[in-house]
C-alpha cells in the first residue's frame, strides 16, 4: 500500500494495524480517507496467503477520537443526487471492510459518531476505551445515518434500542455501548488490549477464520439453510489443511499420552 498521510499502516507479521490520521479533525472521514480504506481492502484481498494479515486492528490517531464521523465540510451545500452517491460511495468501503478474510477489532479510542460509529460496526469485533462515547448523532443535522448505520446498529443492539439511538441522536458511554452489545469490551487502553486479543486470534487457521467469517455473514444475509451450507463447505476445506491435519494429531498424541485411572 502507497504511503498516505491520512491513514498509516503498520505491520506486525499477521496482524496489520492501520491509523485514521487527521486527529486536528477528529479523525473525520473525507473522501481521501475513504479512498485510503478502499486501497487498504485492495491490500489485504490482494496479499499472498503468506503474507495476508489474519487481523485487521483500526484505530483513531490521538487520544479524543476514533472518528469523529463524516467530513461536514464535504456535506455542505450538496445536493440529493451527490448525497446519495457520496452515500453509497462510503457504503461500498465498508461492506468491503465487513467482508475481509481478515478479523477486523475496532480500537475505539475517543469518540465514535456518525459515521465513525458506522465505521466501527462494520468492524468483527470492538473494543472500546473507557472514555470513549458513541453514537449516531446525524438526526440533529436533520438527516439519518448513510453508511449502514440503520442496517449495522439493529443487528448489534436490537431495532428498539437502534431506532431510539437514530432519532434521538444520544450519544452512549463505552460501559453502556458495552451494556447493550454495541461493544465487546471496554479496557483502558483499547490498542494494547486489541493486540492482545489479535495475537490470540492471528495464530489460528486463516482458513478457519476466513471460514467461520463467511458462515456467520452468508447465514445472516440469505439465511440459515445457506449458512448452514458454506458453513459445511468451510469444515471441508480446513479438513484439506496441514495445520488441521496437525492439530488433530497432537490433540489425539496428548490424549493417548495421559496417564489412565486404575
């Protein structure tokens, strides 16, 4: 991936850590932005199975947010046809995000509204610091969440809690994020414990992730028979795999091995 001054990327064998970079703007997401996020999925589909990173850690630059949301600046004055196709623009960067083999951990550490919290959805798993606030604030600008935020928000906290949240804007703490399933956990220092938990997470089979990933997406999006399907399909392929294959060996080796009751 090209160098870019609004989003870094580090590597760290299979786990990749990349940095929203405008913390003088809250880590807003303007086009360039988007574009960066775009080339990164690029990077990762694109990577050699040796090389692919087996986790994604996104993360704001700074201490106050994670994204702050849209670039206003960029909303200003646009009409309904430029609206959309901005809309389904950033829609498109994050189901390709949501879709990576990789596990993508949102390390929110500040705010995460509007389209940051957007952002953050479309992550596997989140994990908050203790001081960050969430939210889906764009129903005080008159307008309603654009980049899935009304698909995202009911599958993690329910339609009741989501369409509250959408139209009164209420921003929620990480505790209560974490309350209503918004997050997974709240740490005071969200990075570290997002590395922690990839390191757990990047030593597994890439096949198995990728695998597991896929079951759960297709059994949401068409439904339990089809998940059910790509679910046996992926057992399959982890099955043609030396690392499996490895596993089951030492699994049955270690119990052989065990000293038997009298």
């Amino acid at each position: 991936m090209s160098a870019s001054n609004v989003l870094l990327l580090e590597q760290r064998d299979r786990i990749w850590v990349a940095t929203l970079n405008r913390p003088e703007k809250g880590n807003a997401l303007n086009r360039e932005l988007l574009d960066a996020l775009d080339r990164l999925a690029d990077v990762v589909d694109a990577a050699a199975d040796d090389s692919r990173p087996r986790v994604l850690v996104i993360t704001g630059a700074g201490t106050k947010a994670f994204s702050a949301g849209a670039d206003i600046n960029e909303l200003d004055g646009i009409d309904g046809s430029t609206a959309r196709t901005q809309m389904e623009r950033g829609q498109r960067v994050f189901d390709r995000l949501e879709r990576l083999p990789a596990i993508v951990i949102a390390a929110v550490n500040g705010f995460a509204l509007g389209g940051g919290c957007e952002l953050a959805m479309a992550a596997d798993i989140r994990v908050a610091a203790s001081t960050a606030r969430l939210g889906q604030p764009e129903i005080t600008l008159e307008n309603l969440p654009g980049w899935g935020g009304t698909q995202r928000l009911p599958r993690l906290v329910g339609p009741a809690r989501a369409i509250e949240l959408i139209v009164t804007g209420q921003q929620v703490t990480a505790e209560r994020a974490e309350q209503i399933g918004l997050v997974n956990h709240v740490v005071d220092d969200c990075v570290a414990a997002s590395l922690a938990l990839g390191e757990s997470i990047a030593g597994r089979s890439g096949t198995a992730l990728a695998g597991a990933k896929r079951a759960i997406r297709v059994g949401r999006e068409e439904g339990v028979a089809r998940g059910l399907a790509v679910e046996a399909q992926a057992v399959a392929e982890c099955c043609e795999t030396a690392e499996q294959r490895r596993a089951v060996g030492m699994f049955l080796h270690r119990r052989a091995a065990r000293p038997r009751d009298p």
